[in-house]
C-alpha cells in the first residue's frame, strides 16, 4: 500500500487504538472486545483531554453503561466507534463556529 493519506491514516490509527485495549474472548472466533478496567485505562490515557472525569469511576462507567448496548459488559468495536463519533461531532461544530467568526471579523 502507498501513502496514507490523513483519512485513512487516522482510521488506522483509530483502529490500533482499539486494538491496543482490546482483547478477544474465550477463543480466536469470538471478535475483540474492550473490558470495563482496559476502557477506563484508555479513557484516562487517550481522552483526558476530550473527556472530562476520564479518572471518575462512576462516570467511566456510566459511560460504557451507555455504549454498551448489548449489554454484555465489554465494548465491541461498533460501541466503540459510537464513542468516536460521539466526540468528534461536537468538536467538529466547534471548528466550524470558529471558522464562521473568523470569516465575520475579516
């Protein structure tokens, strides 16, 4: 594969994110899945800055209370895309208003 250009370079990323917490069950054929202890670590390691609490117990666990919607006590890697994109469409609205301010004070 040639040049990554920053798209695919950033899902990679994304995905090797996932993986790092991630572990498969029981055996090869079960998908990989994050346990409440390794969220937490990567909430606390990865998004303490986006993330507010990321050290709160209770709010760690909310959290994957509310992305856990099989309700199977582990993050899969859909619910964990659902928290990607649960952070990054308010950044993006935030990058956006930026933008329009700049353009008014020209």
């Amino acid at each position: 594969m040639g040049e990554c250009t920053e798209l695919e370079w950033a899902v990679q990323v994304l995905v090797n994110n996932f993986d790092k917490y991630s572990s498969r069950c029981c055996c090869c054929k079960n998908p990989r899945r994050i346990s409440k202890k390794d969220f937490r670590k990567m909430l606390s390691r990865e998004l303490n800055h986006m993330l507010t609490d990321t050290g709160n117990r209770r709010a760690a666990d909310k959290l994957i209370c509310d992305l856990d919607e099989n309700k199977d006590g582990r993050i899969s890697f859909e619910e964990y895309w659902t928290l990607i994109g649960g952070i990054a469409s308010p950044i993006a609205q935030i990058i956006r208003q930026q933008e329009q301010s700049v353009k008014l004070t020209k």
